[in-house]
C-alpha cells in the first residue's frame, strides 16, 4: 500500500510540473492604472482605448517575436500572440531500382519533412498607450 500511494504522488506531481511547464508564464502585469494584462488577455477597467506591446518568447526554436493588440474601453479583451511553426527537413537516401536490361540505376531521394508547432513559454507585456483613434497598427507577429 504505501508503495501504491508513493508511485500516485510521484506521478501526480510529474503531471503538475509538466502543465506547469506547458502554461505560458505571465503573471498578471498592470501596465497602467486600471489595465492589467496576463496570458493571452487584457483588462481595461478605463474609459480609454489601450494600444498595448510585449515580446512572446516561443518554444522549440520558435524565437523571440513582437506582438501588439488593443484594450477596448471597459473590456476584456483577448491580444493577438502566436508561434510560428517550424519545419524540419527530411534526410536523403539512396534508392536503387533494377533496369529492364539487368542493371542497376540508383537515384538520391529526399524524405518528407516534418512540421512542429511552437508554442508561447514565456509572454512579456512591455507598454500601454492611450490610443482612443486607434491610429497606431498592431503588429503581424511575423517579425523577430
């Protein structure tokens, strides 16, 4: 019995770490007075418009990218920031096939590749501004 109860612990608190490590990090942060932003969201508690920026930190070699969004008048608002995927080139290998006359004929070919997706590890808010005309444009996320 105490050994059951040993492996649940164990596998319970591997199974916390590992959502711990999957979450992106980033705790509530109050850019401004009344507006604060955390995960993927903003809440503006104002009468004004926020144009807020931050740095997404992406994992498997997803990069560092910049990300802006707005903050809607008294609202909770979901900012735009994503990952690229990453592709991974296939491997080469040599195929031979036999020729209708006996010989043989040997051609490199190449493997399909493979895609990962990325994913945020870590989520920066960096600065609001009022902008109440909305002048100022978000980022794509495109640039790193």
């Amino acid at each position: 019995m105490p050994q059951r109860l040993t492996v649940a612990l164990g596998i319970t608190a591997l199974t916390s770490a590992a959502v711990a490590v999957l979450a992106p990090q980033a705790a509530a942060k109050d850019l401004a007075p009344g507006l604060s932003c955390s995960d993927y969201t903003c809440r503006n508690d104002t009468d004004d418009i926020y144009y807020v920026t931050g740095r997404v930190t992406c994992s498997f070699g997803g990069g560092a990218h910049d990300f802006s969004g707005y903050a809607g008048r008294r609202a909770t608002d979901q900012i735009p920031i994503s990952c690229p995927s990453d592709y991974e080139p296939g491997s080469w290998h040599t195929e031979t096939t036999m020729n209708p006359d006996g010989t043989f004929q040997s051609n490199q070919v190449q493997d399909p590749g493979t895609w990962d997706n990325t994913y945020p590890v870590t989520i920066d808010y960096q600065t609001a501004t009022v902008d109440n005309d909305q002048k100022l444009a978000p980022h794509t996320g495109s640039a790193g």
